[in-house]
C-alpha cells in the first residue's frame, strides 16, 4: 500500500499544481460573499475529483482487472494514450500558459475568469457576480472540462485497481488521493474564513507567485508524469 501511494503523489501534483483552478479561487475569495463563494467552489471542485475518481474506479471494474493475473492489454492502451495527452499538456503549459496564468492573475469578475479559461461553460460569461452556486459550479467546471485533471484523476483510478489492494486500502489510498488534490484549494478558503478581508495581501501574494513560477513547475510536473505512462504502457505492450 505504501507503494502504491509513493507512486500516485505524481499524479496527485498533478492536480495540486493547477494554475487555473487557484487562480479561479483567488478570483473568487477577492469578490462579494467571499467566505460563501470560496465553500462553494472547494465544495464543487471536491465533488468533481470525487465524481471522476469513483468513475474511473468503477469503469476498470467492470473492466475485470482484478479478475486477471496480469493486467489485459487495453489498460496499456490507456496509459499510452494518457501519456501521450500530458506530453502535449506539458508543451502547451509551457509555450502558452505563460500568457493565460497572467490573464488569470489579473482576474478579477467571473467575466475575467472566463475569458482567460475558455473550457469554462459560456453561460459564466454574464455572471456579473458570483453566487454560490454559480461558485460551485466554477470549481467543479474547471476540474471536470480540464483534460489535464480529467487525466490525472484516471491515472489514480487505474493505478489503484492495478494495485490488488483490498477494499478498505483502496478506500483509504482514495481518500488520501482527494485529500491532497483539494488541499490546494482548502488552505486559501480556510485562510479567508479565520481572516477575512485580512488574507487579501496573502491571496494577492499568492496570485503573483503562480503567475511567475507555476508555469515551468507545472510543465515539467506534467511532462514527467508522461514519461512514467508511456513507459509503462511501452513495457506492457512490448511484454504482452
């Protein structure tokens, strides 16, 4: 088991390093009914890694690979085409996210936020304000409608199934999963709860630093995460 959460902490950075989402919660902790709307939206970024997690879990169920001794050969396909779609996450981070995590920095409606993440629903875009719902439905969004996460949280699903864990580990290895994938986003709201108006110069701070650092850290993260997939699918597919 400790094994198996050695090797998900990649995948779980993967999510933790998410410039768009933290900059969307810095956006939304800095406008009206900030300690509603910062609930809301860790309330609906939790439910989507939850959501796509237990998905993923379900569908390599139905799947049957605990059934086999060696996994079937279609999870190597999946690790291949994972694998290949974080390569070229990594490039895209790299060669334009300079640009979006700026436009992200200085957001400061819904209409900002949006017009930086095109892969947010349209309806946002005559949000003058946010709600709580509509927070919540931000924070789910930009989990689940980034292929980036999306990929992550399968990686997760198929390497805990790969496992052979029993049915309490794997409940376990899931929820320390999610954990790490929300407490990016906990700690701000946290901090605009106990604080208020007083954490504005900390979110403030902490939009600057991922404007100016995360980009690379997150290329890189990404491109690694990759190179671990392809291998593996590599060495089944060459193997089986």
């Amino acid at each position: 088991m400790a094994d198996l959460v050695i090797s998900l902490l990649p995948v779980a950075l993967g999510i933790v390093m998410s410039p768009l989402a933290i900059m969307a919660l810095v956006a939304v902790l800095l406008s009206d009914r900030a300690r509603q709307n910062g609930v809301a939206y860790l309330l609906g970024w939790t439910v989507a890694i939850v959501v796509v997690l237990a998905v993923s879990l379900l569908l390599f169920a139905l799947g049957g690979i605990d059934d086999r001794g060696e996994p079937p050969a279609w999870t190597y396909g999946v690790r291949l085409l994972l694998g290949v779609l974080l390569a070229l996450a990594a490039v895209v981070v790299y060669r334009r996210g300079h640009a979006r995590v700026v436009a992200m920095a200085s957001a400061v409606t819904p209409s900002d936020v949006v017009e930086a993440a095109p892969q947010l629903p349209g309806w946002l875009h005559a949000v003058a304000s946010f709600t709580p719902a509509r927070s919540a439905a931000l924070g789910f969004g930009i989990f689940a409608l980034n292929p980036v996460d999306l990929s992550c949280a399968v990686i997760a699903g198929l390497d805990i199934h790969l496992a052979a864990v029993s049915g309490p580990a794997t409940t376990a290895v899931s929820i320390a999963f999610v954990a790490v994938g929300v407490a990016p986003i906990a700690i701000p709201v946290f901090l605009v709860l106990a604080q208020g108006e007083r954490a504005t110069p900390v979110l403030e701070r902490l939009r600057g630093w991922i404007a100016s650092h995360s980009t690379q850290l997150n290329a890189a993260l990404l491109l690694f995460i990759a190179i671990v997939q392809l291998q593996k699918a590599i060495s089944g597919l060459i193997g089986s």
